[in-house]
C-alpha cells in the first residue's frame, strides 16, 4: 500500500488555522516548517499549499493567536518563525474541542443515515 494523495484543497473552516496552532504548539517555526510538520504528523496526507497557508498566517497574527519574529532558518536563510501566543494556546484548544465535537457529530451521521 502506498502513500495517500495528499489533499491541497480547501479544508473545512478553521480548520487551516487549528493545523497551524497545533504545529505551534511545541514552539516556533517558519512557514516551511509549519507546511512540513503538517505534512509529516499526517502521514503526508494533509498538504498545505503556500498560497493558503500565508494569508492564514497573517489572519492568526491579526487576531493576535500568533506572534512573528524574523530569524535564521536552518538553511542559513532569512525567515519569518511564528509562535503561539497565549491567546493563541487558549484557542487551540477551544478550537480542538469543537473540531473533536465536530467530527463525533459527522460519524454519528455516517453512522446512522
């Protein structure tokens, strides 16, 4: 059995931001390695795309869930790293509640209809 397809469509709302959180959760990381975390914890069945994963980025430092800070990456080049903020951690696991509620609510569905 192979690799699954990757999705890079569009996924559920918030979800794309509950993702990122999470990669957060155990400190920063620039974009690249927010997309790769991803990636890597799913088995790389979840891909996201840099044309979503930047302006959710920008979205989650607006509404403060987010801090960013330029540095060095690995590769020794100039790079964006974003952090969880505290309200940020708040949300995460507001957020990881729901999405759990959610998801509960969709195979009660599947289930039974």
């Amino acid at each position: 059995m192979g690799k699954p397809e990757p999705i890079t469509g569009e996924f559920l709302p918030g979800t794309l931001a509950l993702l990122i959180l999470k990669a957060l959760e155990r400190g920063p990381l620039h974009g690249y390695g927010i997309a790769k975390k991803v990636k890597d914890a799913s088995g790389e069945a979840l891909a996201i795309e840099e044309g979503s994963l930047y302006p959710a980025l920008n979205r989650l430092l607006v509404k403060g869930w987010v801090r960013a800070e330029w540095g060095i990456s690995d590769n020794n080049r100039r790079a964006r790293f974003y952090e969880l903020t505290k309200e940020g951690r708040r949300r995460l696991a507001e957020e990881s509640r729901e999405f759990e509620r959610l998801v509960t609510a969709i195979r009660l569905v599947l289930r039974t209809v």
